[in-house]
C-alpha cells in the first residue's frame, strides 16, 4: 500500500500526519510511505530522519497525492487539496464534515473517494480512541492558556489560579462530561482551582468526581444552572463532544455578556462550530478576542501548539489501521473493523452518516447496504 503525508503548514498546522517511528513501522511490512518535504519540521522531524526510516521524500502535495492509495491529513482538507484527491482515493484525517462547505462534500462524492474521520472512528466500547488521545493533551493546555491570559498584561482578571494564603482561588467552569472536560477538571483541580463540571451524563459526572473527592462541584448543564455558573466564573472551558455533528451552543450571548470582565472561555469544541454564542475561529498566531470584555481562546487546533508530542499521539493511534489496511482489501476491513466503520463519513460516492445528509440535504446511504 502507497501511504501519503502532506505537508499542511500552510494552514498554520504543526502537527504531521506521521512520525518517524510510524514511518519505520510501516516500511518494515513493505508498504511505501510518501512524506511531502518539510511535513514534520515544525513538529520537530527533519526530512533525513524519514527518509533513513524508509519515507521517500517528494516535493509536491501534487505527488503525495498522485502516488498514494492513502493519503493522512490533519487539518480538514482545503478545496485546493481536495481537488488534488484521486478516485476512490482513501482519505483519512481529521474531516469536521459538519462545518465543511457543501461543494467540497460533492466533489469528493463525485470521485467516490471514501473519507474516514479520525474524530468519529469509535470502538464498540463507545471510546473515540484519535479524540481520547488528543482530549488528554488538550486538558492539560487549559491550564496553562487560562493562567496566561487571566494575567493583568493580557487584560486578564490579574488572578493566580490557586490562590495564595487570604485569597481564595479563581472558579472555573468546565462544560462537558466526557475525556476532554475530565482532562481539564483533572489540571485545574490541581492547579487548586474551585472546579464545577456541568453535564448531562450523570455517570460521567460521577466518575470525574473520583478524580479528587469532595473538591469538584458537579451540576447538570440546564441553562438555568448555566447562567448561574458562568457569573461567577473566572475561567470557563466549553468542552462539548458530539462526534460527527455541529456543536450545539451551550453558553448563551446574554450569559457571555453577564460575566466577569477579564474572565477567560476556551472553546475547545470550535472545531465543530464552537458550543459558546459569542466563539469564532482564531488562530495560534492571533488565539484570542476579546467580546463583552471577556478574552475568548477559540484556536480549532489547540493541540498544534505542542506538535511533537501530538504528532506521536496521532501516529501511535492511526499505524495499527493503517497497517490493517494495508493487508486486506478496504471493504472487507469495513465489515470487520467497527472502529473504521464507525469513522466513515462518504463511501463509494454515497454519505454513509445521516446527520451529514441532514446537514447538507442531501441523500444517505447506510454504509452495510453497500458494502
């Protein structure tokens, strides 16, 4: 199998699709492994350190693409590389197909390339083992972000986030029960901070609360509790999941323009459209904005800016399906491999997920009525 890695600094993207450990891996079973130059320098990789591994170096995302039977991608995929996708291409990266233009869905159908979304490849035990990873990494960010900008140089509330003796510690919120708001709750616990964790699943709420007994205040995420919440909030953490959909929109305009000025949101589901009303996209150059006097962090690719230990993460995760793929053929795989199933968002010129359908008004197609 031909396996291909762009290089995706252009969109202000660090990470890389594989390290040179992935590499190495793959080269062993005999599969041929193309790295675009320069696709791991900001994650730390020189193109010598591929290429001793067994990646040839090419020039061009035309040739990554030309020479590949699968080509990884980090950052969805812009028109530009789309366009540059092969029939039957497989596609496999991080899609966000629910926030997509609608044009760059009906190209890719019309080349019946299939697309598989490491965001919803999910086990059958419920995990989303590309999202779990990432989400540990993410959490831990939150902390240091949050204790930068509440800073009084960065127009910040000028808080410490543990408190000192005869000061208590800042209060913050973390929207979301699953991996990621566990990660956050796990750093800002640590850091001493007054923690509240709001979501729906009760069981997860109880699980977070095993995390440090009796310090994390737990509450179901109605909007009434949110208003109260976000009041009183020195820092709040938007971490809501639904995997393959658009975020639903959890904190309110008025509920942004009743906090605290120089309090700080992280909108970590800005990926898919962002879960706070006020959130739009930033960047790692430009992270913030500042609305209702409030500093908003909204940078899609958070884990960017730690690009070699997330460049590892990713790797470790997608070299086992890619080296399953690389033995059978890719729709016998489907049948048998629930997670890569689960992940498929287009197969053979038909959307296999229905909420993407829905998004777009377009046709679905149940992805075990083709196989």
């Amino acid at each position: 199998m031909n396996i291909g890695v762009i290089n995706e600094s252009g969109k202000i993207e660090n990470r890389a699709g594989l390290s040179p450990s992935g590499v190495s891996l793959l080269a062993e079973k005999g599969h041929s492994v193309y790295v675009q130059a320069g696709a791991g320098l900001k994650a730390g990789y020189s193109n010598e350190e591929y290429s001793s591994l067994g990646a040839e170096i090419v020039f061009t995302k035309e040739e990554v693409f030309g020479r590949s039977d699968v080509v990884l991608n980090i950052s969805p995929l812009n028109e530009e590389e789309c366009h540059l996708a092969r029939p039957r291409q497989l596609l496999f990266g991080f899609h966000h197909l629910a926030v997509a233009k609608k044009s760059i869905v009906e190209d890719l159908l019309e080349k019946k390339v299939t697309m598989i979304g490491f965001e919803i490849v999910q086990g059958e035990n419920g995990i989303l083992p590309f999202i779990e990873n990432l989400s540990e990494i993410a959490g831990q960010m939150c902390l240091a972000i949050s204790g930068h900008y509440l800073q009084t140089s960065q127009e910040g509330r000028g808080l410490v986030i543990g408190g000192v003796v005869s000061v208590p510690p800042v209060t913050a919120a973390i929207i979301g029960s699953g991996t990621l708001a566990r990660s956050a709750v796990k750093a800002m616990l640590g850091a001493g901070a007054h923690t509240i964790a709001l979501g729906w699943n009760l069981d997860r709420l109880r699980d977070m609360e095993q995390i440090s007994p009796g310090r994390l205040v737990s509450m179901i995420a109605s909007q009434y509790n949110l208003d109260r919440i976000t009041r009183i909030a020195d820092i709040v953490i938007g971490a809501v999941l639904r995997p393959g959909e658009k975020a639903p929109i959890m904190v309110s305009k008025n509920m942004v323009e009743n906090m605290k000025k120089g309090a700080v949101i992280i909108d970590l589901a800005i990926d898919q459209g962002g879960s706070i009303a006020t959130s739009r996209l930033t960047t790692l150059e430009q992270p913030i904005f500042i609305d209702q006097g409030v500093i908003h962090y909204c940078v899609p690719n958070i884990t960017s800016a730690v690009s070699r230990t997330s460049t590892k993460v990713l790797s470790n995760v997608v070299t086992p399906y890619l080296l399953r793929l690389g033995d059978e053929n890719l729709a016998h795989v489907l049948k048998s491999e629930t997670p890569l199933a689960q992940g498929t968002f287009l197969y053979d010129g038909h959307i296999v997920k229905q909420k993407i359908a829905e998004r777009f008004g377009m046709s679905y197609q149940p992805l075990n009525s083709i196989l």
